[in-house]
C-alpha cells in the first residue's frame, strides 16, 4: 500500500514527517499526519471517556458488538451486589452517614472494581496486565476511571435524589448512602470493561482513531485552539448570563430544580451546536448547522447534550451541598457552576465533532473500489486498518447520535 499520506485538521503525526507540520489546503491550514500517530494521554478530563465511546462511530462500534454487549452485562451483575453486600456488612462499622467518608469508600471500592473489570474487557490475567501495560495507562484506570469517577458518580447519585426526590443524604443518609454505591460501581464496571475491550482490539492490530482517555483533546487543544476557545467562552457567558438573570428575575416556586433545568437546556444547546460546528470544519459556518434530519437532531440533543449537562451540573450541586456543606449559594457561585456546565459542554461538543470529522476523513481515505474488493479488505483487516475483511458498509455519522445499543 506504501505510505498513505493525508491531510487532517487537529491531528498530530511523528514518524515519516516532522511533527506538527502544517500544509495550506485552500484557505485553512491543515496538518501532516503519516500512517503511525503519536498517542498521548491527559488524564484530568471529567467524563469525557463515556462521551467518546458512545458518540465517536469506530469506538462505539468496537464496545456494541452483540458479543461484547452479552459479555458485558455478566460482568456488570457482581460488582453491584458486592456494593450491596459489603455495605450492609460495614455500615456500622465505618461512619457511611458522613459524606467524606462515604465518598472515600465509593472511591476506593469503584478502584478495585475498575481494575478488575478491565481485566476482564482485555481477557488478560493481572499478571500479564502488569508486566505488559503501560504503567500511566493502569494509574489512569485506577485513578480517574475508578476512584474518580466512582466519587463523581456518588456525588451525582447524592445530588439527584436531594433535588428532584427530596431525599437528602443528611437527613436520612441509609438509603441515599447505599445507591451511592451500588450505581457507581455498576457504571464503573461497564466503562473499565470497554476501556479494556478497546485496548485488547488494539493488541490485536485494530487501529483506532481515538482512544477514550484524553489524548485526542489535549492535540486539540495544542492545534485548534482558537476555535475551541471561542466555544468554550460562549457556552460560558451563555451559562453564566441564565444564571444571573435567573437569579435576578426567577419567581417560581420549585427552588433550585427550574433553575437547573433551564441552565442545562442552554448548555445542551451550546454543545450541539459546537458538535456541528466541529464535525463541518470545511463548510461555511452558516452551513455547518443545517439539520438533515429533525428527529436525529432532537435524539443527539437530548443525549448526549442535554443529558451530560445535567449530569456536571449535578455533580458540581453535590460537590457544593455534600462535601463543602454550602446552604445558602450566593449570586457568584451560581454563575460559576452554570457557566463551568455550559462552557465543559460546548468543548466537549465541539472536540467531539472534530474527532468524528478525523474518523470519516481517516476511512474516506480508502477508495471504495479497494472496499469492493474482498482479499483487499482482508489485508487491511489483517493490518488494523478495518475491522473486518469484506465488510463494505461505511459507518453512519450524520449526526453521531447514539443508538438504541449505546445506553447498554
């Protein structure tokens, strides 16, 4: 095949060329990448991971599969009814009434549980897990994966049940403390599991464009700049702004959950619209927002857009209520968490577009007379490039909704 050059915004390549090198295509700037591409890793982007497995079409590929789905769910069966168990056994031995505590514990049990559900996703035994993984890729599952993410995942639990059920950890903390267990181990052995099965078709030879941990954004970020800032701050001014005139002017009688509502409507506007804005880089920006269809546009607003918004905005109220014990938020406070939801949401929209705009421009780099062509495919199956052999179908990614099978 020789070495297949091409051009790609917001990607960065090593070997074959010098790293970062630019190249003017018509009026924009694009960079060189060669065949191999450098993988780096950050590691301190909240959630982002469940994000990129779900909305980028190669990885939410890799993690549905029929096998995979069945496989997964046996897995996800224990790690919650150890939660349960361990819980009941401890409750009156360790003070889970306090929050701190509770969280710590969530944290620690949700490490344990991600490190064995990636095991399992990468079918390895722990021995060979440790002598062959890298040792930044096990502190990153360990680390944010499972003890952060498990702690996140608590807070949200914690924040939902206060606002919308009226059942506060603080006032009665039996109930609240136990979900705050058993759903956050649960979802934490889903995504280790796929982070895992992603890392073992990768071993195998599959090449995947983006890999769930952070990388892709941080060569984002190094790139494309400009135009991620210039979402970022609008998604938060926008979230700021409805906040303080929420503030300002609200009269309704439902507390914190009006508010909240309208904060996250605005966010998840904000995020779809730098999903469009990045997946069309090429068009005019009139003509990145048109919509081909109404009802997939409705779909993907509503998840993932609207749903990871209140999903940081419910953190950030259970990180303020439970652990800094704040009653009374005042004007600034509320400001900053509506604008953190709204600008983390636009970001995350817009690298999302970005990253599925580099996956049809990476597969479009394959004619479709080569895809025709069964013992063609079979050779680039068997280098990584595709992930079965006759298998022409091209991914759909019109609007990079998720499907029936992602909530699974």
């Amino acid at each position: 095949m020789g070495k297949a050059r091409r051009f790609l915004p917001f990607v960065r390549g090593r070997k074959g060329g010098v790293e970062g090198q630019t190249k003017r295509v018509g009026y924009r700037w694009a960079i060189f990448i060669p065949d191999q591409c450098e993988v780096s890793v950050l590691r301190e982007i909240p959630m982002l991971h469940r994000l990129a497995l779900r909305v980028i079409p190669q990885l939410n590929a890799t993690v549905t599969e029929r096998d995979v789905r069945r496989r997964k769910r046996w897995v996800m069966l224990a790690p919650g009814f150890v939660a349960f168990v361990l819980y009941r056994l401890l409750k009156d031995i360790l003070p889970l009434s306090d929050p701190l505590v509770l969280l710590a514990f969530s944290g620690l049990l949700s490490t344990a549980t991600a490190y064995w559900a990636y095991a399992m996703g990468c079918a390895e035994s722990y021995e060979r897990i440790y002598r062959t993984h890298r040792a930044g890729r096990l502190f990153w599952v360990g680390g944010w994966i499972g003890f952060v993410y498990g702690v996140q995942l608590s807070l949200l639990v914690l924040a939902i049940l206060a606002l919308f059920v009226d059942y506060n950890f603080l006032v009665h903390p039996e109930g609240p403390a136990m979900m705050a267990l058993i759903i956050p181990c649960t979802s934490v052995t889903r995504d280790a599991f796929e982070i895992g099965h992603v890392v073992r078709m990768e071993s195998q030879g599959v090449r995947m464009v983006t890999f769930p941990d952070g990388g892709s954004f941080r060569e984002l970020l190094q790139r494309d700049f400009r135009h991620l800032a210039r979402w970022v701050g609008m998604g938060l001014v926008a979230g700021g702004s409805i906040a303080v005139l929420l503030r300002l002017g609200w009269t309704g009688n439902v507390g914190e959950i009006g508010p909240a509502i309208l904060v996250c409507i605005v966010a998840a506007c904000c995020a779809h619209g730098a999903f469009l804005s990045g997946k069309r880089p090429l068009d005019n920006f009139p003509d990145r927002f048109k919509i081909e269809s109404w009802w997939e546009a409705c779909r993907f607003w509503t998840w993932p857009c609207l749903t990871f918004a209140f999903t940081y905005y419910l953190v950030q109220f259970g990180l303020l209520m439970f652990v800094l014990r704040i009653e009374e938020a005042v004007l600034f406070v509320h400001l900053a968490v509506a604008g953190v939801t709204a600008g983390m949401m636009a970001g995350y929209g817009y690298f999302l577009g970005a990253r599925v705009f580099v996956e049809a421009q990476t597969q479009g780099s394959i004619s479709e007379g080569l895809k025709r062509c069964p013992f063609v495919m079979e050779i680039l199956a068997k280098a990584g490039w595709v992930t079965s052999g006759p298998k022409t179908d091209p991914v759909d990614i019109r609007q990079g909704e998720p499907s029936r099978e992602m909530l699974s």
